[in-house]
C-alpha cells in the first residue's frame, strides 16, 4: 500500500463511525424537533377551537346586543309618537308657566 491509501484507509476507518454516529444524532435530532413541532401544532389548533368557541359566544351576546338595541329603539319611537299624540312638551312648558307666575308657588 502507498502512503496516500495507508492515510485514506486511516481517515476512512477513524472518520466513517463518528460519520455515521453524526448521522444517527441528526437523525434523533430531527425527529425530535418534527415531534416538538407536531406537539405544538397540536397545541395551537387547541387554542384556535378555543379562540373560535369564544368568537362565537360573543356572537351571540352581539346579537343579543343588537335585539335588545332594537327594542330600545322600538320603545323609544313610541314614546315619540305618545309625546306627539298628546303634546306633553307644550304641556309641560304651560304647567312650569303657570307655577312660575303664580304667587302661590313663588320662592319666598
């Protein structure tokens, strides 16, 4: 054998195990993080169908909200329409008129 093989030989059979114990760290390695990876995602998918629940209660409380805005509003343009009907304002405005002219009423 020759200098260059005796090296190449030497090289081989010192090199080629750590190579392939580097090899089968790597390999653990990855798997190990594509594990961590998969746990995680499962992680976050549970969170997002948490984060969806709480999405859609809020929905409902919004429209809930909503229905109960419209009943204000309904309840509020028939208090306008009995304000109208009986003309309260003019009425309220005739009775202060009448307490503020009165002697009777007058602050003494």
């Amino acid at each position: 054998m020759s200098v260059v093989e005796d090296v190449r030989q030497t090289l081989q059979d010192f090199i080629a195990p750590e190579l392939r114990e580097l090899k089968i760290r790597m390999d653990h390695l990855e798997k190990s993080v594509e594990d961590r990876r998969q746990e995680m995602q499962a992680g976050f998918s549970k969170i997002d169908q948490k984060f969806e629940k709480v999405e859609q209660r809020f929905e409902k409380i919004d429209e809930r909200f909503e229905k109960i805005d419209q009943r204000f509003e309904n309840i509020d343009q028939r208090f306008d329409k009995i304000d109208r009907r009986f003309d309260i304002d003019r009425r309220f405005d005739k009775i202060e008129e009448y307490f503020s002219t009165d002697r009777r009423f007058a602050p003494h």
